[in-house]
C-alpha cells in the first residue's frame, strides 16, 4: 500500500474487517486449541497473514476500501491501480 493517500484509516478498517472474518476468527480457534492457550490476536493475524486465504481476503478488503471508503481515490496511485485491476478483471469500475 505504498503511496496510499489514506494509509492510517485504511490499515485500521483492515484490522476491523480481519477480527470480524469468519476465516480469522476460526484459524484463532485452531491455532488457540494447539497451543493449549488464546494466542491472542497478533500471533493469530501473524500466521493467518501467511495462509492463501489471506491473499484473498486482503484483495478483496483492498478493492472493497478503495471504491467505497477512500475519499482519496481521486488522487490516489493506489486506488487507480486496484480500480484498472478490477476494472479489467470484471469490466467495471466505480471511480
């Protein structure tokens, strides 16, 4: 997310959209369950970062936030990038 214009608020929904994630809140679970403990929140999103869902679920998050929340995406490198991504993928796009 180099050059985001809204790097904070867009980091901070991140982390709200990953606490609420059923995919999140289930690997906690698993990983807590193996370990005997809560490992709490941090040591979750570490090693749920590296699962291919993740992958997923930050792209998704990512076009999500910049169509509908950066009030930026005018100006933004970032959101013209994800929107031209999208853009093509699907043959629309919400500037």
């Amino acid at each position: 997310m180099s050059g985001c214009k809204r790097l904070r608020q867009y980091l901070e929904m991140q982390l709200t959209a990953v606490r609420e994630d059923e995919h999140f809140k289930r690997h906690k679970w698993f990983r807590s369950e193996e370990a005997s403990r809560d490992i709490g929140f941090r040591d979750a999103l570490n090693s749920f970062a590296r699962l291919p869902h993740y992958e997923l679920f930050a792209q998704t998050f990512r076009e999500h936030y910049c169509q509908e929340h950066c009030d930026a995406r005018s100006e933004c490198p970032v959101c013209g990038h994800v929107c031209s991504e999208k853009a093509s993928r699907r043959s629309v796009c919400a500037a």
